[in-house]
C-alpha cells in the first residue's frame, strides 16, 4: 500500500526501518523522496551511534562492583598496621634511648 506523501513515519518507524535488514518498500520509495523524513533518519541514526558509543563508554570506564568497599577495607587494614609498627616502634626506641641515658652518660664522663 502506497503511504500518501503528506503522511510522514514516525520516529518508531524510521527507527525501525534502520534496524530491519529488509526494509520496507513503500517507506524506502518515501524516504527517496522525503527530505524532512530522511533527515529525521540521520538524526536518528546519529544519536543511536552517539548513545551506542556514551553506554559502551560508561560501561568500559566503570568502576567494578565492591571497589569502594574494597578500598575502604585495604586503607583501613593499612592504617591500623601502620599504628602497630610506630607502637612496636616506639617500645623498642624507649629501651634504646633508656639505655642510652642509662649507659651513655657514665662513658662519656669516664672518657
């Protein structure tokens, strides 16, 4: 059935017709004529482009799923040895320097 001229597809149907690998006669024979209608179709097809490549983008440059936990997790693990080392650390500084106030003074005033 031939579509009158002044009846324009909707976007649905251009959408459709870009997908489908067979096409529609009559909307085919429309589109060579209809300027408005093929314009539609590249606006169409541009944005599904630009949408495929922005969800593949977003998708790619994602963060994978428990990351934030993850990272918490390894910082605070970090943290926590870190305040162990600079205890150990300073319980094995406080014997240095007591021995070194215990035993240091005497040699130097034998000296």
């Amino acid at each position: 059935m031939k579509r009158p001229p002044f009846l324009h597809p909707s976007k649905k149907a251009l959408r459709e017709w870009l997908w489908d690998a067979e096409g529609d006669p009559d909307l085919d024979d429309h589109l060579a004529t209809c300027e408005r209608c093929s314009n539609t179709l590249e606006a169409l097809e541009l944005n599904d482009e630009a949408g495929d490549i922005a969800s593949a983008l977003a998708l790619v440059l994602s963060s994978p799923t428990g990351l934030t936990e993850r990272l918490e997790e390894k910082v605070a693990a970090r943290l926590s040895s870190k305040e162990v080392f600079e205890v150990l650390g300073d319980l094995f500084g406080a014997g240095l320097e007591t021995t070194v106030l215990l035993f240091g003074e005497d040699n130097q005033q034998q000296d």
